[in-house]
C-alpha cells in the first residue's frame, strides 16, 4: 500500500460510523489471515480427524472387529463417507447452473433493466438491492447470486454515486439471511426427499417421530414461526443496509473502482446474446436455432410436473430435483433457442466448480462423524450444555461457528443432522424446528467467509475484501436478530 492509499484508509475510517469502522478493520484482518474456501475443508477434515483421536476414536477399526464399540473407525468412515454425497453434488451443482442460465435470459435481463430504474439516491440504491436480492434468495439461491449481481451493476449504471461495494455487498445479503429458509433451501429439501438424506439422517429422523424418514417443508419452512422468523431478519437486513449504505460524498463507486459497467441489454451486452453480424449458418444448425424442440422439452417436462404433483401437497412434494427440473424448463422457456441454453451452460458450469472440487471431501468430514462414536458424543455434550429452552438458540450459534469452515449449508446439515436431531429427541425438540434453526444460524455464516461470494464478485468484478467489511456489518445485526427469533419462537412450536 502506498502512502497515499494508506492516508486515505485511515481518513476513511476516521470519517465513519463505529460500525463502519469495524467493517474495515475486519476486512483487514481477514485479508491477510484467512484461507480461501478449499482450504477450509482441506483443514477441517484433519481437525475432524484429530478430534476423533483425541476422543477415543480408532483410527483404523472395522464394525466386525469386537473392539469397535462404535462403527468404523476414522479412516474407513472418512472413505465410506466420501461419496456419499455423490448424488447431493449433481443436485447443487445442477441448481447452481439452472439459476445463471434462469438469471441470464433475456427476459429477466429486460426486468432488471426495468428494477434498476426504482431508485434514485445512493442511499436508496443499496437498500432496494438489498430488499430484492433478500426476496430473489428466498425465490432460489443460486438464481438470486447471479440476478441480484447484475441487478447490482445496472443499479450502479443509473445511481453512478451510489457506493459500488455496498451494492456488492447487498447483492450476496440473501445468502446470509433467508436463503436457506426459503423454496430452495437445502436443509429443508435434503429432509424432505429420501435421496437427499443420508440413511443415518433418516433413522433419527424416524426416532423423532416422522415414519416415513422425512420431515416435509409444511413442517420446516412453511411452518408459520419459521415464516415470521423470516420475515423479522429481511426487515432487520432492509434497515441495515439503509444505514450503513455511505452517502454520495463518501461513496467509493464503480469508476473510482476502474470498473466499466457495460449495459445490459443491447449492442455490447455480456448477456443478452446477439447473433453475430455477418455470421453464416449450414442447414444443419437449424436444429439449434429453431425453438421447436426446447418447446417440445418444456412441454414434456411441463406434463410430467402436472402428474407428478396431482394429488400432492405442492410444497410436501417439493424437493431438489423438482426444484432443478423445474429451473432447466424454465431456462429452456426463457432462453426460446437451444443454442442460448447450451452458452448458458456453458457460462454457468465454472461457478459450480468448487461445489465439484469440495462437496466429497464434506462426505468424508460427514462418514467420519455419522459413521463412528463421534455423533453420539457430541449429541451428548449438546444435551449436557443446554436446556430444551435454550437448545435452539445454541444449535444455531453451533452452526454458525461451524459454517465458517464448512460454507455449504447442505453438505454441513449431513454433518450435523445426526447429533443435532439425535439431541433434539432427547430434549424433545420439534425436529422440524431445529431444520429452521439450523437454516437461521448456518445462513449467517455466509457473511463471514467467501466461499458463495465467488459467483457474485465474478459479475461485478471485485473481490471479497471489496465487501467482506459490509458483510461482517450486517452479521453485527442479522445473526442476533436470528437468535431472538428463533429463541422467542421455539416454545409455541409444537412436534
């Protein structure tokens, strides 16, 4: 850093707030200290590991062997694990690709062109992105990551003094506040379809009272407590963002940033495609220009939804893969031309490599705690430290700490699911409570590391140092909020 750069820094801090303040010295802080997201788990598999050892856990032990009291032992756990989540992966990977191609349509290009005309100040600019990327979150969270960061850039375009990291900063807020509790949340949808849910999951799941192994979302998310819970940390978030958005003389925008904010529809759009002038087509590329067979596709997929959901509660009988077959369709619907959803995907593929890259190594963390004594000690240790009153608020807590080393709330619930719900039946919790709970508390996390970052800071061009000092603002208030919540709710919840 230069002189000058390390002058203005400090006039920065000096000039604001307490809490702006603070944001900066922590973005600090974890610029220099953190590791980025496979780091994360890479150490979080040895500390799992080194627990169980210090804990009483073999390392190398067999079911069949009369000294393993309690399954595997770490090693075979960790590799029994690993690919346990195989078909989970597809999932997150599919939901995060069917969302950018939904997100990057020219339909929905055309509405954010319309949305980013509502506000008129800086002030007002970062509140509204942040009310609709809260609301395109609970929609579906990989949608809202890509719809809510160019909604952020084109924000930018009309109110050019509005703080360019702020907006970034509030187009991620859905992922550190309602996501999870919402139609795509994946806590929610693992314990709603058996083959989301690891057999382990199940079995206390049936102990907690559900015969069939699965909790369904009019027991989770669509409770009316859970609802009023999501609806008091979006206000909480809306006010936030309002009053630690910095006013025009204080804002750092996107040309101060070097940031050239091209337009999103039109001539030089990175998003609405454009046949390229002069291009030449064979006969044979009809198939992929003519939208007869995207419509066919639609229609197929549209019959199969209207047959699979007669007769069924809608949300009972919502899961990942309806939830993912319904996205592809609508991409397909939207995009019209095969070869617009193919560029789409083929757009969309990198933002889901980590979830490729990470989610078996979570596996491996979930066989070595699901598959040996570790789930039973740790279900043990939560009872002893709490009190059915207090057991929501601390499972919540609980998450959030543990978020932070494993940023993917599906593969973490798999991780918790076994002790956590094994400690609600004996403190007799509702099981699905602990669902909204965990959704509450583990959504925080994502406002203290980058991991889900990535795909928004990729659009808007910056990095997560840019926002991270916002993020850690909002926590100050979203998680506390969640905490009340969840605490002042959890005794008229009946299991």
């Amino acid at each position: 850093m230069t002189e000058s750069q390390g002058k203005h820094a400090r006039h920065e801090v000096e000039g604001e707030g307490p809490l702006a303040r603070i944001a900066l010295r922590f973005t600090a802080f974890t610029e220099k200290w953190l590791p980025d997201a496979f780091g994360f788990v890479l150490v979080g598999t040895f500390v799992v590991l080194l627990f169980g050892l210090v804990t009483g856990e073999p390392l190398l032990k067999r079911p069949d062997d009369p000294a393993a009291t309690h399954g595997y032992g770490l090693v075979d756990a960790w590799g029994l694990g690993f690919w346990s989540l195989i078909t989970f992966t597809l999932q997150m990977a599919m939901i995060i690709i069917g969302g950018y191609a939904v997100a990057t349509s020219g339909p929905v290009a055309r509405l954010i062109t319309r949305l980013a005309r509502i506000p008129k100040t800086p002030r007002g600019a970062v509140a509204f992105v942040a009310a609709v990327a809260m609301l395109a979150s609970y929609l579906n969270w990989a949608f809202s990551l890509i719809f809510a960061a160019i909604l952020a850039r084109e924000v930018a375009r009309n109110v050019p003094k509005a703080d360019y990291r702020a907006l970034g900063a509030m187009a991620f807020l859905g992922l550190g506040t309602v996501w999870a509790q919402g139609l795509s949340g994946s806590a929610a949808l693992q314990v709603a379809s058996p083959s989301s849910s690891p057999a382990p999951v199940q079995e206390v799941i049936r102990a907690a009272g559900h015969a069939s192994g699965v909790i369904p979302l009019s027991d989770t998310i669509f409770t009316w407590q859970a609802i009023v819970a999501t609806i008091f940390v979006y206000a909480v978030g809306v006010t936030m963002a309002w009053f630690t958005a910095p006013g025009a003389d204080n804002a750092k925008t996107a040309e101060h940033l070097g940031i050239e904010l091209k337009p999103l529809i039109g001539r030089g759009s990175a998003y609405n495609g454009q046949r390229v002038e002069g291009e030449t087509r064979r006969p044979g590329d009809w198939l992929e220009h003519s939208p007869l067979f995207s419509l066919l596709v639609v229609l197929l997929g549209a019959v199969y939804l209207v047959r699979y959901f007669d007769g069924k509660s809608f949300f009972n009988a919502l899961d990942l893969n309806t939830v993912n077959l319904i996205l592809f369709l609508l991409a397909m619907l939207l995009h019209w031309r095969p070869w617009r959803m193919a560029r789409a995907v083929r757009d969309g593929a990198p933002a889901a490599a980590g979830v490729l890259l990470q989610f078996p190594l979570y596996g491996g963390i979930f066989g070595m705690i699901a598959y040996t004594g570790i789930s039973a000690r740790l279900a043990g240790w939560l009872v002893q430290a709490s009190t059915q009153f207090f057991f929501p608020p601390l499972v919540a807590i609980y998450s959030c700490i543990l978020g932070v080393f494993v940023p993917s709330g599906g593969s973490k619930w798999v991780i918790e699911a076994p002790y956590v719900l094994e400690a609600a039946n004996q403190l007799k919790v509702d099981a699905g409570w602990m669902v909204v709970v965990y959704d509450l508390g583990e959504a925080s996390a994502n406002l203290l590391q980058p991991f889900w970052m990535l795909p928004t800071l990729a659009i808007l061009g910056l990095k997560a140092r840019d926002i991270m000092g916002y993020t850690f603002t909002l926590f100050l208030a979203c998680f506390p909020a969640a905490l009340l919540a969840v605490t002042l709710l959890a005794p008229h919840v009946t299991g």
